[in-house]
C-alpha cells in the first residue's frame, strides 16, 4: 500500500474508534495483530481480543470516548501517530475509582 493509502486506513481505523464501531476492526486489522498495551493490559492477540478484551470494557467506562491524532508521520508502509484521548469514565479504571471528572490521555 501506499503512504496515502496507509494513511487512509489510519483515519478510518480512529473514525471506527471514535463511532465506537466494533464491527469495523475486522476490516481494519489482521487477525494476526499484536496491539501492545500500557501496563495492566500487557500484549493483546487478535482483532477478536482486542475488540473483547480493550474497546468493549473501555466505551463501556468511558461512554464519550474521543480520539485526536495531533502528529501524524508517514512513509511508506510505515505509519505513527500520537495525540489525545479524552473520556469521563462512569466505573473505575484500572483501580481507580470514577468521580465524574473528564481525563485526557496521551498516546503514541
């Protein structure tokens, strides 16, 4: 695929995270995926335990989930990308407990 290409499928991958569109990362990942988590997830295998075991349990604490690419680098195959994710979660997280305050995450 080509730079634009990739692209492309970069910002249809964070519109299906944004609709919250389970179904969507069939058609945006391999099966064989690895998505490599912060501490407490660790390494995921496949679309199927990405979906089950980060995106469901996630929109399901924070129900006004919202992503940004703020820097975006292409070349190629290659594709990085770093921004921000805001949410306000309704039940705890990781062992913190919900209070209603908004938290903005950084990713890359």
């Amino acid at each position: 695929m080509s730079t634009e290409e990739n692209l492309e499928l970069i910002h249809r991958l964070y519109e299906a995270l944004n609709a919250q569109d389970l179904d969507a990362h069939s058609e945006l990942w391999t099966e064989d995926m690895i998505w490599h988590g912060p501490p407490g997830f660790g390494d995921i295998l496949g679309v199927d335990g990405f979906v089950d075991e980060v995106l469901r349990p996630f929109y399901a604490t924070f129900p006004d989930y919202h992503v940004v690419n703020e820097i975006e680098v292409a070349s190629g195959e290659w594709v990085a990308a770093t921004g921000t994710l805001t949410g306000t979660p309704r039940d705890e997280w990781l062992g913190v407990p919900a209070n209603g305050n908004s938290v903005v995450m950084r990713f890359s």
